[in-house]
C-alpha cells in the first residue's frame, strides 16, 4: 500500500496516509516565515514501519519548497533532524540552542 503525505492546512496539519487511510499527523502553524512543529503522532498498529519518518520528512521538505523556517517544539522531529543533519539549515541558528540542536552539525 502506498505511503503519501497531504498538506491538510484547514486542519493545520499534515497527514500520513497509507492508501486512503490517515495513519499518522503533523500539526503546524505558519506565521512571519516560520513553521512551528508542537505536535505529530502516529497510529501504534503501524509502528516500526517508517512511517513516522516519511511523515517528518514530508513535512521538512514542505517547509523547504515554501522557504520557511522551522521551530522543532516536536520531539520526535527534533530528533529526526538531528539525525539528518541535511534538514538543519530549517532551523535558524539562533533557534537551535533553544531546541538542543546548537551542537549539530549543519
């Protein structure tokens, strides 16, 4: 079954389908440049299979392609910058102490 991420910005969120089915969601706010990140999940019956991550990558590649900023208050999307580090530059500087990421390699 295919994997998508939608934009859903009547709800302030992106989801993770798996066909036709929401299995997962990134809520998020646009304001002045900068998309804030406060919340994701996704359905336990689904663990273990990625999903979380293509969800998170999605939404970072969402924020690049519109040029805005992101603030990471997620974290389990934190987490998964730090891991890729090629995503850090969506974090300005300045923020990245804020969110335990002032060590990471941009």
């Amino acid at each position: 079954m295919e994997t998508s991420v939608v934009d859903v910005p009547d709800k302030g969120r992106f989801e993770v389908r798996l066909g036709e089915r929401v299995v997962g969601l990134a809520s998020y706010h646009v304001e002045n440049g900068v998309m804030t990140l406060p919340h994701t999940e996704v359905d336990p019956s689904v663990g273990g299979r990625g999903i979380g991550s293509a969800l998170v990558a999605g939404v970072l590649d969402a924020a690049r392609e519109r040029g805005l900023h992101v603030l990471p208050y997620c974290s389990f999307i934190r987490h998964y910058i730090q891991q890729h580090p090629d995503y850090m530059d969506l974090v300005r500087g300045d923020d990245r102490p804020h969110f335990g990421l002032a060590t990471a390699q941009a």
